[in-house]
C-alpha cells in the first residue's frame, strides 16, 4: 500500500466513525423520549395498582364471593 492509499483509507476511516458517532448520537436523543413516556407511563400503573392493593375498602375475597353468587 502506497502513502497516497493509507492517507485515503485513514481520512475515509475517520470520516465514517464520525459519521457513526453522530447517528448513534441522534438515535439517542430520538429514542429517548418515547422510552422515558413508556417508564412514566409504567410508573403511573404501578402507582394505581398500588393504591388499589393498600386501600383500606378494598376486599378482593368480598369481590370474589360477589362475582360466585353472581354466576
């Protein structure tokens, strides 16, 4: 491989990782919201869900007898 070649493959080779860098960047930023809506959005349930549970008029065997007498 002459000088020439080695400039070439080396200028070409820092170009695509830069250019690689800058997508992985952007890929980052554009998928971050959407996950961070899903983990609030997740959070959210579990905050129900645990009120439901510890709530102090909730009988889940009341439920269960109501729904066999029901059938």
């Amino acid at each position: 491989m002459n000088p020439f070649e080695m400039v070439v493959v080396i200028v070409f080779l820092a170009i695509a990782s830069s250019m690689f860098s800058s997508w992985l960047k952007h890929r980052a930023k554009t998928s971050a919201p959407a996950d961070d809506r899903r983990l609030v959005d997740l959070e959210e349930r579990i905050r129900v869900l645990e009120r439901i549970v510890t709530d102090s008029g909730y009988d889940v065997r009341r439920q269960f007898r109501d729904l066999e007498r029901d059938a």
